[in-house]
C-alpha cells in the first residue's frame, strides 16, 4: 500500500511496486516476441513447397533442392540475371531474393499432385502466406487451375472462367421452363421472379 509523508506530502512507493512495474515491462516485451518469432506460421504444411520471397521485384532465385533423388543436386543453386559487366561475385542462398526448398512430406506432395492433382505452397518473408493448387482436366487439351488465397481480390475479368461461352456476356436472367406433361412453355426471370408465356424481346 502507497503512504503519504505528513510534512513533505511525498509519496513513497514501496519496493514490491517497483517489482511488480519491472516485471510488467519484460511482459511488455517477452510477448510481441513469441507471437511474431514463431518457427513456422500456422498455416504451415508438410506437403508444401516453401517459398521465402525476400525482395521485390526479386533479382535472385534460390532453389533448395539437394533432398530431390536425382535432380535435385543438379538443380539446387542460386540463379541471377547476368549483368552485362561481370564483378566475379557470388550470391548466396541466404542473400536471394526468393528461396525455393521442396516440401518437407516429398511422398505426400507427389501423391497429392499425381492422385488429387493437389499442390500447396508456403509463402514467408515479406508476406506470410498459403496456396492451395488445384489442377482438373475434364476434357482433353483443357486444363483448369483453381489458386485459393484470401489475400486474392476479385477481379472484373470476363473470360471463359466465368463466361463458358467465352464471348463477354452475361447469361441472361430468364429461363425458359417447359411442362413435361402438355409441352406448354414459359419465360420465368429469375430476378424478379416475373413469368411470361411469350417470348420477351430483351433475353
């Protein structure tokens, strides 16, 4: 408990407060540390290849493949544009704007991809993030690839993604609906929900 001194009128703060103020500093400290240095991220996983991006735009790339069986050693390095005046400098992996390394589970990032057509990739460095990959091919010679991140925005494309019949317009807004039994048909807009028996001129 604080005390007053009656003639000085000072305060006199007891040792146990400086104690406890002290130890709330380091708090102060120890916290924003172990929240923003752990190990790995959250969304970190074992089937993913890992992706440190560094620098943007990027000047170097390093790959961190030596555990790959038989490329892998061929591969692994640290590759630079060529300046048109060599300095004889090297770069190492840890000086590369992005470093590549495979995914720590090789065997189930393979199965994933071969049966599941499944890749994901772990992003540090300047951004902290994750990917999720999905490749499909339900019809010969058309290969669809699905990216899923939240820090993608949506996109005022109008392409064969989102327009199958790849011309730029819009599907119209009303369906045409036939009685199975007496074949009578009807236009039905799907907005306001208006039906109509002929044809309206702005499908």
């Amino acid at each position: 408990m604080k005390s007053i001194d009656a003639e000085s009128h000072e305060m006199a703060v007891p040792e146990t407060t400086n104690v406890f103020f002290r130890n709330l500093g380091t708090c102060a400290i120890l916290v924003p540390m172990l929240l923003f240095t752990s190990p790995e991220p959250s969304f970190a996983s074992n089937n993913a290849v890992q992706v440190s991006l560094n620098n943007i735009p990027p000047t170097t790339i390093a790959l961190n493949l030596a555990d790959l069986p038989v490329v892998g050693k061929l591969l692994t390095g640290t590759y630079s544009k060529v300046a048109s005046t060599a300095n004889g400098g090297g770069t190492s992996n840890d000086n590369a704007s992005v470093s590549i390394s495979s995914p720590r589970d090789k065997i189930g990032a393979v199965q994933n991809l071969v049966q599941n057509g499944h890749a994901e990739v772990d992003i540090s460095g300047i951004i902290d993030t994750h990917l999720n990959i999905d490749v499909s091919a339900s019809k010969a010679g058309i290969a669809t690839v699905r990216i899923e991140n939240p820090l993608i925005p949506k996109l005022p494309f109008v392409n064969k993604f989102n327009d199958p019949k790849g011309n730029g317009e819009e599907d119209s807004k009303f369906w045409e609906v036939t009685n199975l039994k007496s074949g009578k048909v009807y236009y039905t807009n799907t907005d306001t929900g208006e039906s109509f028996y002929r044809r309206p001129a702005n499908i």
